[in-house]
C-alpha cells in the first residue's frame, strides 16, 4: 500500500537545486532520507526519483484516518481543535489583496476551508487527491472538488484567489506546480499559502511536533527567502511574508503568554513550567483559545522565529 521509498540515495547523487539548479551537499538524514540544501539559494530538499509519485500517499483515503505509515489521525478533531484557527483568519487577511469572487482551494481534505470562504462571500472550488475527502468536500459545499491541479487547469476555469496551506512542502519539483497554480489563476489574482518555515531555530529539532523536516511527506523546506524565489520563478510577485510564532507548540496543546505577560510572570514562575491542564493552562486556553493575532509576526525581522509561513502573492 505504502508509496515510500526504501531511501534515495541514487537521486542523491546527482541532486540539482530544485529552484536554482546550484550544487547541493547533504545537511541532515531523516527517516532513512538524506536531506541536502543548495550552496547557491540555501534551498533544502529530499531527493526523491524520478518517477516518485510524490502524490500516491495523499490518494490513500487511510491518510486521513491514520492506520497507514504516513497521515493525520482524525482529520476532523484536528480541524475543529486547531486548523480553524489557523486556516480561517487568513481568508480575512486575503480581502486584504482581493475581494471575494471565484477561489480554489488545493488540497482541500473535507471541504471546511471551502465552506468558511463560502460563508464569507466565495463561490468555492477544491483540489483533493483522497476520493473520500473529494467526496466530503463536495457534498457540504455543493461545488466542484477536482482530483488533480492538471484537472482543474483542464476544466478552464480560473480564480480569483487559490489557497494552499501547508502544501507546497509536499511538493518534488514546487517551481512547476507553483507555476500550473500561477495559470490558474486570473492576472493580478492572489495566492495564499502557508508553510512550515525550515530555517527557523527549532526546525532541525523537530520539537515539539516535527511540522518540517519529515520525509517523505514534507519533502520541499522553505525559509523566507527561499519560498520568495520559488513564487517568483513560478510567475507569482510575492506581496507580504508573515509567520505565526508558537505555532507549533499551540497545535501541541500547549499554549503560551504573550512575551510580556512571561516578563511580568518571570520572578514567580522561577524554573517552572506552565501544564496545559492546570490552572494558568486552563486560563489561557480559555482566554487565548483561537486568538491567531497573538500568534501572527508580520515584521521581517520577527520571521526568523517563526514556526509557519504565510505568504500573499500576486500573478504577474
Ligand atoms: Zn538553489
């Protein structure tokens, strides 16, 4: 069933930028994957063969109801704990760059994203490779779920706005899908996506969930820099770069203070650590329970530390 390679050693060996096209060196190994990043942009990327079919683990309905190697383990209690959260705001930031008309959501899994924008004044399409999930989508939205980015290119229609959200690390060769997502889209429409960011401090750690390097799902590894020129080679201007710090310790369960609330704290919490289930836990999550703008960097010099990107761009 499993699509996994057994390692990629063979197309390490010849491993070009997957942006540039520079000389790559291998930084890191990851469940039996050798990880290697670009002397010229500082891309990283898992080599995989060619002919992989970075997509087969998505087509498996198991992905999103755990049982296979790979996948999310109840798509739906993910979604209402803490994809809301983090998905919906952004369809606010969006009318930021564009007004509600036509939008496409790639990799749409049951269609709640859809359903948010259409409550918001979207006429809704979706790409999702699971059969199930195309089915899920379609029926509470009552709009059309394509199986592939090639069939919704191939039906001719064209949006707006495309949203993509932690997608593009699963992509092998992101320059040439980015650039079929840019034909989607109308000129001057806008694409949003989100991504783990790779270069930030505890990404090699993966703690304290592993959201970047974590082949072979993520398979692609963006920083701020590197997901600008990628968007750009694919026809896409990038209009603003954003993050959410402490994401990744929020999708944990565990919640923090904002920095000055810890500064205020510090002197009585000496060398403690705050439990999600205690008290000042149960406080917080009461209190900050899907606030995102406490999360939310927009300043460039805050992006270095973020957990996820998120990113605005434009067709050209
Ligand atoms: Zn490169």
């Amino acid at each position: 069933m499993s699509s996994t390679p057994p390692s990629n050693a063979e197309p390490l060996a010849r491993a070009a930028c997957k942006i540039c096209g520079g000389p790559c060196a291998e930084i890191m190994r990851r469940n039996g994957f050798a990880i290697v990043q670009c002397a010229q942009c500082g891309f990283m990327f898992a080599p995989v063969a060619p002919g992989y079919d970075a997509a087969a683990i998505y087509k498996e309905d198991v992905y999103f109801t755990s049982g296979g190697e790979c996948g999310i383990a109840d798509y739906d209690a993910l979604w209402r704990r803490r994809l809301v959260h983090f998905y919906v705001p952004r369809l606010d930031r969006v009318r930021a760059f564009q007004q509600p008309k036509r939008l496409l959501d790639i990799g749409c899994a049951s269609g709640y994203l859809m359903r948010a924008a259409q409550q918001r004044g979207w006429q809704v399409a979706g790409v999702e490779l699971s059969p199930e999930m195309r089915r899920r989508a379609a029926a509470i939205t009552g709009s059309r779920v394509y199986e592939s980015i090639d069939a919704a290119l191939g039906s001719g229609e064209r949006f707006e706005c495309v949203t993509m959200f932690e997608v593009i690390e699963h992509l092998s060769d992101p320059v040439d899908t980015m650039a079929q997502v840019a034909s989607l889209l109308v000129p001057n429409g806008t694409l949003a996506l989100s991504t783990p960011n790779c270069e930030c401090p505890h990404a090699a750690a993966g703690e304290p969930i592993n959201v970047w390097f974590d082949p072979p799902e993520h398979i692609s590894y963006f920083g701020p820099g590197t997901i600008r020129d990628c968007l750009g080679r694919s026809g896409l201007e990038v209009l603003a770069i954003e993050g959410l710090e402490h994401y990744c310790r929020a999708m944990a369960g565990d919640l923090t203070f904002p920095p000055w609330v810890t500064a205020v704290l510090a002197p009585f919490r000496r060398g403690k650590r705050l439990k999600p289930g205690g008290l000042l836990g149960r406080i917080l999550e009461r209190a900050y329970h899907g606030r995102m703008d406490l999360y939310r960097r927009t300043s460039s010099a805050d992006l270095p530390r973020t957990d996820v990107l998120e990113v605005y761009a434009r067709k050209l």
